[in-house]
C-alpha cells in the first residue's frame, strides 16, 4: 500500500539520520590537525572513525574533485590493518573505488598517487607513540592536504552528508616498480661504503633489504624486523634517546655512517663514524653542496626549526635561501609551486627535485646520501668541520592543552613586538637577536608548545632557553608571563 511504503521511507531516512548523527558525535574534532588526521587508538580513532572518514572522502573526493578512485595503504602498527579495512569499506560505500596497496611505507602511497594520477590515503600516525594512529591524505595528487583544506574536510565530514554507492577494491603490489624508481638515477663513485640501517621496527623493514641488498655498499641492518610495538626505541631519529642504539652499532663495526628511519618511512636521521649524530642542517648543506651547480633554479628551502648555518652557506655558494613553515605538506606543496631543487626540514623530511624521483622518501634520501659519500673518501667527520657553527639547544616540547597553544605563541609574539624584537611569523615566532633566534610555536601533531634556541655560544643559546621556557610555562597555565 503507498501510504505504508511512504511510512517505510520516512523510518528509513530517520533511521539513517539517527545513525548520521551518531557518527558525527562519535568523531574528536581535535583529530583533525594541520597537516593530517592523528589521535590515540581506540579513544580518539577507531574502526568507526575509520569507516567514517572513509565514507567521507569517497564523497568529497566525487563532489568536490570530481574524481571516483583513491590509493589506500598503510604502515605496520598494531590497528592499521583493521583501520585501513574499515576506511576501505567507507570509501567504497560511497560510490568511490580504491586500489589498495595494503602494507606500504608513506612515500610509497605517494609513489602510488603519482603512478596512478589518482590521491590517496595512508594509515600512520607517523613518527607518534605506539597507541595513536590517524591518515595522510590528499585530494588533488600527490601533496597532502593541509591547513584549510583539512578544515574544510572536517566541516564537510561533521556535516555528514554523504553519498551512497558501492565501489571496487583492487588489492595490487607497488613494491619491485617503486624500489626501481628510487634507484634508477643512483650513480655511485669508487668508494664502496658499510652502513647501518635502523629501521626501528617500522614499516621500512617490508622494503629495506630489496633496496640495499643490491646497492653499492655495505649494508648492516638492525631493528629490521616488522613490529607495531616498536619494542627497541620508539622510530622517531629527532629524538636523541632513539638513535643511541645506532651509535653504538656504527662505531662497533667501524662503519662509514648509520641511518635512521621513523615508524613510517618519510624521515631520517644521520650518524656519523665517529658515532656522533650529523645535524640534519648538514646533511642538507651537503646535499645542496652537491646538486648546486646542476640545477638552474638556486633557490633552496628549510624551515623555521633550522639552524642559520643552512643560510649561511646557501649564501656562501651564491644560491638564495627560503626560511619557510614546519610541515611536510607545506614543504612538498612549496618546492612543486617554486619549483625548487631541495626543501629540507629539522624534523628530517627531505624532498629532492633535481632528478625525477620526488617522493619525501627517507630510502631515497639515503641513497642520495650514499652516491655522494662514494664519490669522496673522506670521513663524514672531516666534510662536516667547514660547515658554520652555532649552538643550538634541543628542540623542547612544553605540554599545553590544544585550545591554548596558539594563545600562548600569540602571547610571545605580543612580547617580542613590545621589545622590538625583529620576528618571522609565518608559523609561530621566530625571534631574531644579533648573535642568535628563539623560536616559539604550536606543534601541528600534539597538545605541545615547541621551543629551541640558537645563538653563536653555548650560553647564549641557554640565556634565550632561561628567558623563554619559563614564560611559556606562566602562559600554558593561564598565568601571567612577567
């Protein structure tokens, strides 16, 4: 009867607005941060976000980008296989279709995008703890979403007005094609060298060996076995505890460098033979030693984190400097948009475009790395002594509540204009003194506010960490900073 069939339609479009709802309330804005998705599993993300999420993109992806296929993949923690299965079945269900390449590293799924001119969707919380997990993704290619763009796909996924469909899913492989893009513009010198390789038990371990089996070196692999419990050191190389393992190892076997990847496979750390750790501004000095007179475009990007030794010796070749944001996404966004050769970042993301490969890769990195290094039987010690010096202190993490960190770096920045201090704020503030900078800002991953200092002594650089760290705890607490 068509009253009953129109009573039939009613219940199933409340009931489907109920379960909306429910979804929506289910989801912790604060998982949407400025450069991904990221929260503790199961508390802040779980299958049901997933599924969500999944449901949400699909949906985007259609209205917005008019595009119905995805790339899916994700690292090896412990829930990322049950969450990229039920953001698998959301995607789907909206009608979008996705090619999964299960188990990758990140710049793998990048590879992926890339391959197949299609975005995509890796599972990772990246260099975080154990427990948390969360999504890399992108809409219009390659370059992960980021800023506003995340904000407006919060706004749309809170909304929850999705579409409905049944996509396909095509498991495939991308394992042999990507290893043979990292290596195919690899062209080694006469030094054969031996490395450790950490890859601290994350996703890297599913490639490593394919890669450095068959290069120019001598490879030593530790923590190269797949575990989400990351149980020898949590796989973040910025941090110093997480490379002492590394260090150890290097001078054990008397090796020429060690390397370090995080959980997902985007980030590196470098130590040298003599098992002190290299700065990450050095290795990129290096690298932009070694490319500049190839390139045409001499304009070479870090960011705020760095030490001013990376200026320096830009300057010192002739090239131009670009002190630019934190954030993967906006380094890979500001190199494609320049067209910049480099852009490195504190964190040890690095992106080269002077050749074809251009994925965030720390493998490929690496490799870089070990071309250079073949080229030249110098010690890696010894090519490091000319670069300039400066003292710089950790970079330190102060706990603030997430609807107060910005506040708080609003409140410094108010207090070096007071000064008449010159600052840099395209992301944070970078406070510049005559013999050195203190820099202040939100971390875009955690409920933190990041500090570190440089200066031309050691004590100049403690003076800025004294003057500092204590307003910035005043300010976390709600307190007066003076």
């Amino acid at each position: 009867h068509p009253r009953v069939r129109r009573q039939r339609q009613m219940c199933i479009r409340d009931r489907s607005n109920i379960d909306r709802v429910i979804q929506m309330n289910d989801i912790d804005t604060n998982i949407f941060r400025a450069y991904d998705i990221r929260g503790i599993y199961p508390a802040e993300i779980n299958e049901q976000t997933a599924y969500t999420i999944g449901r949400s993109y699909g949906s985007y992806l259609q209205e917005k980008y008019n595009k119905n296929s995805c790339i899916v993949s994700h690292d090896n923690r412990l829930s990322s296989e049950s969450l990229s299965q039920n953001l698998i079945k959301g995607i789907t269900s909206s009608g979008c279709n996705v090619i999964n390449y299960n188990l990758t590293t990140t710049p793998m799924n990048y590879y992926g995008r890339y391959l197949n001119q299609m975005p995509g969707i890796m599972v990772t919380a990246s260099h975080n703890p154990k427990d948390d997990n969360g999504f890399k993704f992108s809409f219009d290619g390659m370059i992960n979403a980021r800023g506003e763009m995340i904000e407006d796909f919060k706004n749309y996924t809170l909304t929850g007005n999705f579409k409905s469909g049944q996509g396909s899913v095509t498991n495939s492989n991308i394992t042999d094609k990507y290893i043979e893009y990292l290596k195919y513009s690899i062209k080694y010198g006469k030094n054969k060298r031996k490395i450790v390789i950490d890859c601290g038990n994350g996703a890297t371990c599913s490639i490593i060996k394919k890669v450095f089996d068959s290069s120019f070196c001598t490879p030593i692999y530790i923590n190269d076995t797949l575990d989400g419990n990351f149980p020898n050191h949590h796989p973040d190389p910025a941090v110093k505890e997480n490379m002492k393992q590394l260090q150890e190892k290097v001078k054990k076997e008397k090796a020429d460098f060690g390397v370090a990847y995080d959980g997902d496979g985007d980030r590196l750390g470098i130590v040298m033979e003599n098992g002190e750790i290299l700065p990450i501004e050095y290795f990129m000095i290096i690298c932009i030693k070694d490319m500049f007179n190839s390139v045409n475009n001499k304009t070479f990007l870090y960011d705020i984190k760095c030490s001013k030794s990376v200026d320096d010796y830009i300057r010192s070749l002739g090239g131009t400097p670009l002190c630019y944001r934190t954030g993967a996404s906006y380094t890979q966004y500001e190199v494609h948009k320049d067209n910049l050769a480099f852009g490195g970042e504190f964190s040890g993301h690095i992106f080269f475009r002077d050749r074809d490969a251009d994925c965030g890769s720390a493998i490929y990195a690496t490799l870089r790395f070990l071309e250079i290094m073949s080229k030249t039987s110098d010690k890696l010690s010894k090519i490091v002594a000319e670069f300039p010096k400066y003292y710089a202190t950790p970079e330190i993490k102060i706990p603030t509540p997430d609807n107060l960190k910005f506040q708080v770096v609003d409140k410094i920045k108010e207090y070096a204009k007071s000064m008449n201090y010159p600052i840099n704020d395209i992301d944070g503030v970078r406070i510049t003194y005559t013999n050195g900078w203190a820099l202040v800002r939100a971390s875009n991953t955690g409920p933190n506010v990041i500090f570190r200092a440089e200066a031309d002594t050691e004590e100049g650089a403690k003076i800025l960490e004294n003057i500092y760290i204590p307003m910035i705890q005043k300010a976390s607490e709600g307190k007066e900073m003076l």
